[in-house]
C-alpha cells in the first residue's frame, strides 16, 4: 500500500507539473519569440526618437496617455457602477443592469469601434481623437471593472457590515472605513485587468483615434494619437525588415508595459492586505 500511495503522489504531482507547464510554455514562447524578433533595434533609438525616425517615443506617450484616460474614465464610472450594484441596487434594477453589462462584456471590440467611429469620430464632429478613443476603450473594459468591484464587495463578511452598524456608524463611513478597504485588492485586479486588455487593443482604436508620427497633444478632440498596437499592425505588413523590427519591439513594449501594471497591481493588492490585517487586529 505504501509503494502505491508514494506512486500515486508522484503521479499526481508530475500531472500539476505538466499542466503549469502547459500554462506557462506559450507565455514563454511568446515572450522569446517576440523579444528575439526585436533585438535587432533594441536600444535607447527606441526611447528617444519617434516612429518617422525609428524609433517608438511617440507611440510609447501615447499608449501611456490613453491608458491614463481608460483608468479615470472607466476606473471611475466602473467601481462606482460595482459598488451601487453590490450595496444600493434593488433587485430589479441590478438584475437588468447585470444583464446589459454581460452582453457589453461579450460584444466584440470592432463593433464598438465601428459605433464609437459613427457617433464620436463623424456624427459628434470630434474627429478621430483621443477622448473618441478613450470613450470607445472604456466602454469596452467598463464591464470587468463592474463585475471584480461588485464581485470583492459582496465577500466582504456581513459580520463586518452589522458589527459596524451596532457601533451606531452611517452607510457612508460603513462602505469608505469597513467594507472598501478589504475589497480593494479585488477591486485593483478588475482595474489591472481593464488597462492590460485596453494596452494590447487595436480595433477600436484603429476607429476612433488614428495615427500620428507626432507626439501626443492634450487635446482631447480633432488630434490624432499615436499608439503601440497600430505600429506593431501596420509594420509587420510592410516588406521593409526594419519595419518588422520596430513591429516586433513595438510588441516587446507592450509586454513590458503588461508586466509593470501586474506588478503595480501586485504592490497595491500586498499593501492593502497588510492594511486590512492590522484593521482586523
């Protein structure tokens, strides 16, 4: 019996090896794959010149300035979507508001292109823009954010909520002191995840926003914006091996921006934990 236990265990682990490796060797292919294509213009040409000179300055700016725009726009009408869903919301309500936010989250990013092109860039008059662009991939994002905010509010234990109310506190001090600060962590993945998948969009943004050679421009409407995706989509076309050079580091700069908005979220999802223990004792 022992024998067959000792083998069952050592099957059993092999198998959990395997399936990670499953999971993390396209990862690591990618990786490899996308980093060896871009060696070849690897270097600070890269940081300081723009994409007419070979360089992703611009695009690099400009990923950044949109991703800013995603995380206050959705960032704010997403978690305060969650939260009036998971405290505020009657039934009736928050079922039809779950509803519409489930088939926003599986509608397809062209087609929210495509209608954020009609009413924003042609029917509003802003031209492809960057508050188009913005609009466009908040909208898109916006039910993630709802669902992880609604989500990590609801684990909150009810013990919490009535422990609180018995010390005599109101709705307001029970959410902002009690109840958001140990939802946070769940809170920041919906946000982290929001802004990784808004990094690595391209249709809506090859509607709404354009492309410009330039530095990105603070204004908000009737100003093209440069961006990663669309450097990565448009030179990987192009015969020139230059150009699929600079594509493939285009690639290699969102990966990188994906790794620094995990660990962001990690840092902040560590830091409230250790917040909401010392809450706790």
């Amino acid at each position: 019996m022992g024998i067959w236990r000792r083998l069952r265990n050592v099957g059993f682990w092999t198998l959990c090896g395997l399936a990670a490796l499953a999971i993390a060797a396209p990862a690591l292919w990618v990786l490899y794959t996308v980093f060896h294509q871009s060696l070849p213009v690897i270097g600070w040409r890269l940081l300081t010149h723009n994409t007419n000179a070979g360089g992703l300055k611009n695009a690099i700016l400009g990923t950044l300035w949109l991703l800013f725009g995603v995380l206050v726009l959705a960032g704010i009408v997403g978690v305060g979507s969650g939260i009036y869903l998971a405290e505020f919301a009657p039934r009736g309500i928050g079922q039809v508001a779950r509803f519409f936010s489930d088939v926003l989250a599986g509608m397809p990013s062209i087609v929210l292109g495509y209608v954020a092109y009609i009413t924003l860039v042609v029917q509003a008059g802003w031209g492809y823009s960057y508050l188009a662009g913005v609009i466009a991939l908040s909208v898109l994002v916006l039910p993630y954010i709802v669902k992880t905010t609604e989500v990590a509010l609801r684990q909150v234990p009810t013990a919490l909520r009535e422990g609180a109310a018995g010390l005599g506190m109101t709705e307001r001090i029970i959410l902002w002191k009690i109840v958001l600060p140990p939802a946070l962590p769940g809170i920041m993945s919906g946000v982290i995840v929001a802004l990784a998948i808004s990094t690595g969009e391209l249709a809506p943004l090859l509607f709404t926003v354009g492309f410009t050679d330039n530095n990105p421009s603070l204004a908000l409407t009737h100003q093209q914006v440069p961006y990663l995706t669309s450097v990565i989509f448009t030179n990987l076309q192009l015969p020139d091996p230059q150009a699929q050079y600079l594509s493939a580091a285009a690639g290699a700069m969102s990966l990188l921006l994906l790794v620094i908005l995990i660990l962001i979220g990690r840092l902040i999802t560590a830091r409230s934990v250790k917040a909401t223990r010392r809450m706790a004792l």
